[in-house]
C-alpha cells in the first residue's frame, strides 16, 4: 500500500514549526547550506537561475556567500525577478514547476540565514519535490517509499536540531546524491 502524504502533512507541519521555531544563527546557516547542496541535486539548477534571476552563480559560492551573509545579491536578483515578472506581459515565461522549486529552495536557503521559518519552508519542499516526482514519474512507488522514508528522517534530524544540535552541510546531499531527479 502507498504511503499517503496527504494524511500526515499537517501534523508534520505542526511539529516542523514546532520544533525550528528557536534556532541559532549557527543551526540556520547549516540547515541553509544543507538545503543549497540540495537543490543543486535538482536537473538545470544553474540554468534555471542564471536565465530567471539573470546573475551568475554557483553552489560553492552561494553557500560561501550564505556563511559570510554576502547575499544581498541574490536577494536582490530575487526583488528584481518578482517586481519584473508580469504575468500578462507578452513575453512572460511561465516557470514549470521544478524551476518554481529549485527559485523557491534557494531563495529560503538563503534567507533561512534571518528567519527560522524558511527552515521549516526548506523541510516542506523537499516533501513536496519528491510528491512530484512520484506524480509525474513512471515509477511513482520508488517516489513514494522516498517520501515516508523522508517523514522519518525529517522527524528524526529535526528532533536533534531541536536539541540543540546542528546538522551536517552534507546531510541532503549524501541522502539524495544517487537519486535520478533528471528522469522524469
């Protein structure tokens, strides 16, 4: 039987909110590098944001830029793409969905650094990146045992965060390094 997301999204919401609501500059920052490592993982990440935000960039560098607060860049690129973004204009280019998230990731990564809510937005979004994985893919069960494995893990590193801990950059990265997110 499928796991069914749907079921346990809100309680896990509830605890994600719950249990992020007190970090420290320390635990934002690596949950934030964490989340950038990720979502490099993602196919035409680069691609994706040198085309919409129109600004060089790299993970290295946005993950050095994220220790040392040198973001306002990105976050400028982010302002900009939003306030230049007419969806009724002729030229407007709507984003597939993977290009919302890979925008949307970086963007709470990055702003993760200020604010502990875009640590529990990071948490969300990988659930609802492999939810539409497991939509769209041609083998949705592979997907979906990815998915309730993920509730777990989630459940488990945010308990040690909530502790006190702080969590491993590499963590995401070394989790999901293998998966194919390119075959879809």
């Amino acid at each position: 039987m499928m796991f069914d997301i749907v079921s346990v999204i809100s309680k896990h919401t509830a605890f994600l909110e719950d249990k992020l609501k007190q970090l420290n500059l320390n635990q934002r920052k690596s949950i934030g590098k964490a989340f950038i490592q990720f979502y490099f993982l993602l196919p035409e990440t680069v691609e994706c944001i040198e085309h919409h935000l129109k600004i060089k960039i790299s993970e290295s560098k946005l993950i050095e830029d994220l220790e040392n607060n040198t973001l306002q860049y990105f976050k400028d690129a982010l302002k900009n793409y939003d306030a230049e973004t007419d969806e009724y204009a002729d030229n407007f280019e709507e984003l597939d969905p993977m290009e919302v998230n890979i925008i949307s990731g970086l963007e709470n990564s990055v702003l993760t650094y200020d604010k502990s809510e875009y640590a529990v937005y990071n948490f969300l979004l990988v659930i609802d990146i492999l939810d539409y994985y497991e939509n769209f893919s041609d083998n949705p069960e592979y997907w979906n045992n990815l998915l309730k494995e993920e509730i777990d893990f989630q459940q488990k590193i945010v308990e040690q965060i909530s502790n006190g801990s702080v969590i491993d950059e590499s963590i995401y990265f070394e989790r999901y390094k293998e998966v194919k997110f390119d075959e879809i």
